[in-house]
C-alpha cells in the first residue's frame, strides 16, 4: 500500500513538472526538493509500512459485517481528521511548538504532491502515524476497511497538494464539510488559517477558516 502511495507521489509529480521547475530555480530550492524526496521515501515507505503492519497485526478484528466496515472506514477518517486538525493548529498557535512544522512550511510558495509527506520525522509520527493508529484502536476495523480510510486520508492528502486541483472560475467548489486544495493552499500562504487536512473542514465546524 505504502508503495502505491509513493507511485501516486511520483505520477502527480510528473504532471506538475512546471511547478517543480519553478522550486529547482529557487535559491537553494534544488536542496529543499532533494529533502522533500528523501523524507518522502523515509516516511511513507519506512513509517507508513510499520504502522500499516501495527494495525494489520494489533488493531484489526477480522469478520466485520459490511456495515461495520462501512461504519470503521468513516470513523477512521473522522477520528484521524479530528487529532490531525488539533495537533496541528497546535503547531501554529502553541509557543515552541512549530519547529516541528517548519520544515513543511519551507513549501509555501511552490507546493508540490511531494510536500504533502515532506515532514519531519517528528511531526510524521505525531499528526500523521499517531492520529491514524489511534483512529483503529478506537473504531472497529478489519484490514479492508482501515486500508479504506486510510488509503482515503493519504490519496486527499496528495490532491490537497497538488497545484491543479487548486479551483478556478469554472470548477464547483467541494461540499463545505470537505477539505479542498483551495483549503490548503491558504493556509500555506496565510499560516493562521485553514489547518483542517485532508478530507473533513474542521475549520468549518469551529470557525477557523478563511476565504
């Protein structure tokens, strides 16, 4: 699963060659994307697969019924959605907090798929791993409908960063609950904003988005 994450990376990366350029002729951009590379590779492939192997073999109950499972992928993304949304309105606004967040927002005017893992070790564990594992101790889950929620939460985690998807004029804007790349490219340009990734607007809920 891990590894079709880091294909999907790489496929979106492609179509966003422009933007990518645009990082590579930035002062020290060309160092700034070899890190993203390699923290993506390091988080995805090594963080990713141990928590993917904890769930399978610590947190999932096999021989759910549909409905649980239906009722488990949801809780999933909403349990995760929640914690996520928390730690990381916490990076922003708790003193000597955000130097675990500083080096994704190194990527605040070029964003890129890539950046959505470009993270460091730290907060990968805390506001990506953590949310998610704590999500399946609680919601009942076998392993179809946790690779569910969370192939969900790292696939809108990818869109969310991808310059394309931001909406122009002619394109419908998402359902409000929903995180969109409009969403998230705010709070990368505005950093007070919009902390809400990568499905539910929790911003919407408790009032901290922007236009």
């Amino acid at each position: 699963m891990t590894s079709l994450i880091l294909i999907l990376t790489i496929c979106l990366e492609i179509l966003c060659l422009d933007d990518v350029n645009k990082l590579l002729k930035k002062k020290g951009g060309q160092d700034l994307y070899k890190k993203a590379i390699i923290a993506n590779f390091f988080n995805v492939w090594m963080f990713g697969s141990l928590t993917y192997w904890f769930n399978v073999s610590y947190l999932c109950h096999p021989g759910l019924t549909l409905v649980q499972q239906v009722r488990g992928s949801i809780g999933v993304i909403f349990v995760e959605g929640l914690l996520y949304y928390l730690l990381h309105r916490a990076f922003h606004e708790v003193t000597g907090f955000y130097w675990a967040h500083s080096f994704h927002h190194r990527f605040n005017d070029v964003i890129l798929p890539s950046t959505a893992s470009a993270v460091c070790m730290t907060e990968f564990s805390m506001a990506y791993m953590s949310p998610i594992i704590i999500s399946c101790a609680i919601i009942p889950n076998d392993r179809a409908s946790a690779v569910v929620g969370v192939v969900t939460i790292s696939v809108t985690n990818l869109l969310i960063h991808t310059p394309f998807m931001v909406a122009t004029t002619h394109k419908k804007k998402l359902r409000w609950f929903l995180v969109d790349a409009d969403d998230h490219f705010r709070h990368h340009r505005k950093l007070t904003t919009n902390y809400a990734a990568p499905v539910i607007s929790f911003d919407r809920i408790f009032g901290s988005d922007s236009k």
